[in-house]
C-alpha cells in the first residue's frame, strides 16, 4: 500500500500526459551479464549507442519513463546507475515491475502505468529490446510499442517491426503527436 503511494505522488507532474516508456536493460544501458547485483554497483555502466541522443529527441515532445522489470536494483538504484551513465537528467519517472505489482510479461504492466497516469493505453509509447515483453505484451493492452533488438542482422519473421533506438524514438513521436494533435505539457 506505501509503494502505491509513492508512485502516486511521483507521478502527479504527469497525470493526464501522453508519455514515452523506455526499458532499462539493453535498450537504455548495457546490461552486463557477468555483472552481478545492482547496476549502480558495476565497475562499469554504460548506455547503449545512441541513448543520449534518441533521449534528447523525444523529451522535447514528451516525457520519457522507465519501464523496467528489474529484479536486482531498487528505485534509488536505478535512479544511481542512470546517473554514472549520465542518463537521470532526461527520465521523469520510474515504474517498476517490483512496484506494480506485475511483470512486464503481464498486459497489466502497462494498463496500471495508464491508470496511474490518468491516460488511455494508446497515449503510452513504449520501446524495448524484448520481443515479448516490451512489444507484443505492450500491444495487447492497446500500448504502441517499438522493438529494438540488440542484434539488427540476420533474418526475422517480423523485420520491419524492428528498429534502431533512434528510429523508435522518431516513430514513438511521430505517433504519439499525430494522435494526440499537440503534445500535453
């Protein structure tokens, strides 16, 4: 009941606004799988190429939140980690699978982070690494959703789904502004 609260009260800046989720790992910072424990606790962190830049883009249009189902790193953690990557400055929100009370592999993920905000599914663009998870469960709670694969070769039953960072942060936009006319702010 604390946690609800919390989020309540982080989140009262946004209510109402059409919004930009991102995944953590491997979308936004390199998820380092020899690396155990908090990612603010790495000898190193990095963001993924074209992070600060994709960021840069879209939070001139909307805000930009995370979306993660991060097991190892609390609130304050992962708040720690973007801030080594020098990413803190451009995420207004942080929602946490741990926190919802649901994964990401769940619908509900994102039709509570709507909820939470106030807004239409529809009004959330969200762009992620897994297929899965940040994609086709996104889409089957009516969420836009993006796939940035971190491998872009080879063959795919759904290549043209797939995108750069870059490329997802322009058609998150792009969407978003065409349906929602002028961005909320």
């Amino acid at each position: 009941m604390g946690t609800t609260v919390v989020i309540a009260i982080s989140t009262k800046s946004l209510k109402g606004k059409a919004l930009i989720l991102i995944d953590w790992g491997n979308t936004l910072m390199h998820d380092d799988p020899t690396a155990s424990g908090p990612m603010c606790d790495w000898p190193e962190v990095e963001a993924m190429p074209d992070a600060v830049e994709a960021l840069r883009y879209m939070t001139v249009h909307f805000p930009v939140a995370l979306a993660t189902g991060a097991s190892c790193s609390n609130r304050q953690q992962i708040v720690a980690a973007l801030k080594r990557a020098g990413l803190d400055g451009y995420i207004s929100e942080i929602f946490l699978a741990s926190e919802l009370g649901c994964g990401k592999s769940s619908p509900e993920f994102y039709t509570r982070v709507a909820t939470l905000l106030g807004i239409a599914p529809k009004q959330l663009a969200m762009i992620g690494n897994d297929l899965v998870n940040d994609v086709l469960v996104a889409r089957q709670a009516g969420v836009n959703s993006y796939w940035v694969p971190e491998n872009m070769g080879g063959d795919s039953v759904i290549s043209e789904d797939r995108f750069t960072l870059m490329e997802a942060a322009k058609e998150a936009v792009q969407v978003l502004l065409s349906e929602h006319r002028e961005p909320p702010g």
